[in-house]
C-alpha cells in the first residue's frame, strides 16, 4: 500500500475483542475515507476485522500475514 495511513494502531500481543475495541476507538479519530493500518498478532483478527469493516460498512482494503503479523488496511467510511 502506497498511501500512508492516518493512524497505524499496534494491536500486537493483544488477544480478542482488544483489537477490534481499539480499532472502534481509532475509527472515531479520523474523519471518513481516512486510512488506519492495524498490526496484530491475534489470529481471529483475520476473522474479526473484516466482521467489523462489513458490519459499519467500512472499507477493508487488504489483509495480509508478514514476519507473524496481520496487516489491515481499513478506510473510513
């Protein structure tokens, strides 16, 4: 991803629901079509994540796995 995020939030070491929590509180702090990237290491934040995105109808632009971390990228609706 080319563009760079408004917010990076650091979710490593956390377990669920902390990620998301986070994610929600960081989604209030930019304004709609902003960027937040998510770091986690939790596993059902793959699953979570993209619940969330789809459920308040935010965009998730990619996920993926590097070096045991998942990557989201997420733009405010």
């Amino acid at each position: 991803m080319t563009e760079k995020p408004q917010i990076v939030l650091d979710t490593t070491g956390l377990l669920c629901p902390e990620p998301v929590m986070l994610l929600h509180n960081a989604v209030r702090d930019v304004a709609s079509g902003e960027l937040i990237k998510v770091v986690a290491t939790d596993p059902s934040t793959t699953r979570d994540i993209p619940k969330f995105c789809n459920f308040l109808g935010h965009e998730l632009l990619s996920v993926s796995e590097e070096d045991k971390q998942y990557l989201f990228f997420i733009r405010k609706k």
